[in-house]
C-alpha cells in the first residue's frame, strides 16, 4: 500500500477537497465523476448508490484512479492509483450522511426513493502529489 505524503494530507482530511474518480467500463473506456471521499487507516472511502455507472465499475478488484486538486490552489495536487479492496452496504447510510455534513453541512439533501448505498474501499498501489 502507498502512502499519500504528509505534507499532501490536508487535502484528505482537513480541507474539503472534491476527488475526480476514473473507473473502467466493461469494455476498457474510462469513465469519470467527480466525487465526494473520505481518507481513514489509509484508505480512500467512496459513496455511491448501488446501479449507478461508477458502482458497477467498482467491483472488488477493479483498478481506479482518483484526482484530488487543492480547492485553494488547484496546481497543487495528489493523484492515487489503486484497486477496490472491499464493498460493503454496511454503514453506507451513515457514512453518505457524515460525508453530506462535511461537504454541505446539512443532512444528504439527494437520497432517490429506493436507493441503495454502498461503501467502496480503495486500497492505494501508486500515490504522486505535485505543486
């Protein structure tokens, strides 16, 4: 596992950066969306409902990238390369909601009716960080 470097870590845990997230589409096309995070134990921790594109891109194993540019200096940034390690729908609806109170400082505003969330682990192979 790679470690993001120290003097990088504000941008995982103390500003409140947006990560681009790129996954692959079952025939090798990459996919990109802009995503909300968490970074705890050395993970990088995403949210998404279970159906949506990046969900399914996202199975154990799976190989994805994740930009997180600095909100206050976007030439300053970290870039992971990983693998999805785990997923899990255990705590989903508790973590979307912690992530809405740090991204927006209100309650998850987006819940679809019948959603489902899930949680993704990603396990960093290769971290780089510039500016």
């Amino acid at each position: 596992m790679a470690n993001i470097p120290e003097k990088y870590l504000d941008l995982v845990d103390k500003k409140i950066a947006f990560a681009s997230l790129a996954t692959l589409m079952p025939d090798g096309t990459p996919q990109v969306t802009p995503v909300w995070f968490d970074y705890k134990d050395g993970l990088v921790i995403v949210n998404t409902a279970i159906g949506r594109t990046k969900a399914r891109n996202m199975q154990e194993g799976a190989h994805v990238a994740l930009s997180i540019p600095d909100p206050d200096n976007p030439y300053r940034y970290v870039q992971v390369r990983g693998r999805v390690t785990r997923t899990t729908t255990d705590g989903a609806d508790e973590n979307i909601e912690a992530l809405s109170h740090k991204y927006l400082g209100k309650p998850y505003p987006f819940r679809q009716p019948g959603e489902d969330r899930i949680i993704v682990e990603i396990t960093p192979d290769r971290v780089s960080a510039s500016g």
